[in-house]
C-alpha cells in the first residue's frame, strides 16, 4: 500500500508526467506525427491547415499522447488530463 500511494503521488505531479511523456514523444516526435496527421486531413500543405484548421490535427495528436500514458500508468483522471493537455500545448507550441 505504501509504494501505491508513492506511485499515485508521482503521477499526480504534472512536471513528472510531463517528463515521462517527453521521454517518449520528444519535440521531433510530436512534430512528424503533427505533420502526418495534417496529411491526413489536407493536401494543401501546414500554411494552409493552419490558417483553415479548427484543431482537429492537434487534437489527435494530444489525444494518442494522452491515450499512450493512460494505458501504460492507467491513473490519470479527467482533471489530471485536462491538465495535461494544456501542459502538452504549451510544450509543445503547434499543438496550440
């Protein structure tokens, strides 16, 4: 019981959630996938998307990073998520 509740402590803080998700999905990472999945939604190219988009792309993108961690740690509840995400936009800027 006590490495559960350190377990859910650590994983409650923002900064370590963030650190072990940027140990999977460095800023390169996020932005190849950024890229294919603006592909997926146009041919016109990120200039484009991005002057016409209504964040579908970035979405996806945030959501499979979110989706990643939950089913690797299974602990993150619906405010930790929103969190997250925000964190996640901020460190990651095309993720607006």
């Amino acid at each position: 019981m006590k490495y559960l509740k350190q377990i859910n402590e650590m994983n409650n803080n923002y900064d370590y959630i963030i650190a072990n998700i940027k140990n999977k999905y460095n800023h390169n990472i996020v932005l190849d996938m950024y890229t294919k999945e603006i592909e997926e939604w146009t041919d016109k190219g990120i200039e484009w998307y991005e002057k016409n988009n209504n964040g579908e792309a970035q979405e996806i993108i945030l959501d499979k990073i979110i989706n990643w961690y939950n089913d690797k740690y299974d602990i993150m509840d619906t405010e930790t998520e929103n969190e997250i995400r925000e964190k996640l936009k901020q460190e990651f800027s095309f993720l607006y």
